[in-house]
C-alpha cells in the first residue's frame, strides 16, 4: 500500500471532521456527536450495531440518504472488508425509513468508493466503468445518473456546470448531495484541499456535500496526505471561523488518535486500551519488509480480495 491502512482511517475520519467543522458556518442537521462513545459502545457490543445507531442518530424526522450515509462513517470503517454486513445494515436502515431502493443502490455505490480508496484499488483514470462493472447496477435512475458524471468527466464541465445539469434532473438535495460528491472526488481525488475548496462553495444549499467529499478524499489521500496548513484556506473567508477551530479543533484531534483504537479493534486486538501494547504486533499482508531478527506470520491466507 502506498499509505498505511491506519492513516487510511484516520484520513477518512480527518475529512468527515473537516466537513462538519465547514458545514457548522452553515445549518447542519446532526451536531458533532462523540465518537468516543460511539466507538466504547460498538467494540463493547458489537453484535447490536444497528441498535447503537439508532441510539445515536436516529433522531431527526427529515432523516435523509446523505444524512444517513455521512453518519455511516464509523461502521465503513469497522467493516469495509466485511460488504454483507454493510448491506444488511444499509438495508435495515432502509426499511425503517422508507428509501427507496434505487436510494439503497446509490448508498452502496457511495459507500464502495470508500472502500475502493481505503484498499487503493480505485481506477482513477476511469472510475464510472469501474463502479458501474463493480455494483452490477439494477435501477436505470442510477446508471443515468453516472453516465451524467461519466460524460461531465470526459467534457471537463466546472462543477458549477455539473450541479446545475443535476438541479434539471432532480430536486432531491439529498440524492445531488452524493452524486455531486463523487463527481468532485473523481476530477482530482489526489488534491484533497482543491476538492474541499469546490465542495464548500456549494455547503450552504448543501450541508452534507464537504463531509461525503472529505471522507472519500480522506481515504484516498490518507491523514499523511492532508496538509496540516488546510485551516489557514478558511480563517480569512468565515469571521467565526478562529473561534469554531479553537472550540472544537482539541475535540477533532483526540477523534484522530481515537481512530487508532478502532483500527486495533479491527486488526483483531479486541481491546480499546492502548496501554497494554508491550510486543504484540498485527499488521495487513506486505506492509513490513522483511527482516532476519522479526518473525512474521501471515494472514494472506484470511484475505478476502
């Protein structure tokens, strides 16, 4: 892997934070909830995760796809080698809240570019054929809508051009929340600032749009591709934007290092305490280089591609 799959999930994370702390100038339906509970709950009773997100999210009558799939953060992370758990958890939440299926259809799509940057296996040079062979797409409303973004791609339109062309096909805000952010991710996944940039230009109308888009840069570029200067971009553009960073920056920080705790949990140390980590060492397959005086067992054998 070019970036550590640690660094992967701290990126995501990073991004999410990013997007919400953008967004927060703006009205955004769901406050900063503490992961840290979140997580103490989910390594602690792992075999009732839907019911832990309904404790923490289920809360807003106007419950949208966006809404739904930004607060899926966690749970991409925790199970993004685990796709049949993804699915049966999108398709409760589903059922529950009377998405249509299509909407279930795009989540998953979403939700696999994630998992695609995470595992560095996205085709940036053609990402719609990619996604499109991938998901196996059964409602025509959704290969319309990528064909949308693959000729957006090929002709090069701004994404002022692209969103409008979405605001003539639909008025479901929430739907464009997702399409619009995997159109700005696949213009330039590598620059996770500029993509920040164009989606926050759009945050007012869209709340959402800087979160979905800092997740997926997030995966792609990892925490170590993130320029620790991306907050000087936006304190001469907000005039609260210094006392937002200073109130919730030390917050973010520590969801940062918590993001490590998951990782451990889902690398299959199965405890959420850092402390007790003497000599014992799990990694994914190729990311040591051998030496004489390490011992390495490997797991390639539990892989699943």
């Amino acid at each position: 892997m070019k970036f550590s799959l640690l660094h992967k999930f701290q990126g995501a994370y990073l991004g999410y934070c990013i997007g919400k702390l953008l967004s927060s100038n703006h009205t955004v339906k769901n406050e900063f909830v503490s992961s840290n509970l979140i997580l103490k709950d989910l390594v602690n009773d792992l075999d009732n995760d839907l019911t832990i997100y309904q404790k923490y999210f289920f809360q807003d009558k106007d419950f949208t796809i966006s809404d739904f799939t930004l607060d899926l953060l966690l749970w991409i992370l925790l199970y993004h080698d685990n796709w049949y758990h993804l699915h049966y958890l999108i398709n409760q939440v589903r059922e529950k809240n009377n998405f249509k299926r299509e909407d279930q259809e795009l989540i998953e799509l979403w939700v696999d570019q994630v998992i695609l940057a995470l595992t560095e296996k996205l085709d940036i040079n053609n990402p719609v054929q990619q996604t499109i062979s991938r998901r196996k797409l059964q409602h025509s409303l959704n290969l319309e809508q990528l064909e949308l973004i693959k000729l957006a791609l090929f002709q090069g339109q701004t994404s002022k051009q692209f969103l409008d062309i979405l605001l003539t096909q639909t008025n479901d805000y929430s739907r464009i929340e997702l399409l619009f952010s995997l159109y700005l991710f696949w213009t330039i996944p590598e620059d996770f600032s500029l993509i920040i940039q164009r989606g926050n230009a759009v945050s007012q109308k869209f709340c959402n749009t800087v979160g979905l888009i800092g997740i997926l840069a997030g995966s792609y570029n990892s925490l170590l591709g993130i320029s620790p200067y991306w907050l000087s971009l936006y304190q001469n553009q907000h005039g609260n934007w210094s006392k937002i960073i200073d109130h919730c920056y030390p917050e973010m920080s520590n969801d940062v290092a918590m993001i490590k705790k998951l990782f451990n949990f889902w690398s299959g140390v199965y405890h959420h305490d850092d402390n007790n980590f003497q000599s014992l060492v799990i990694a994914t397959p190729n990311s040591f280089q051998a030496r004489s005086s390490l011992e390495i067992v490997s797991q390639q054998e539990y892989r699943l591609d």
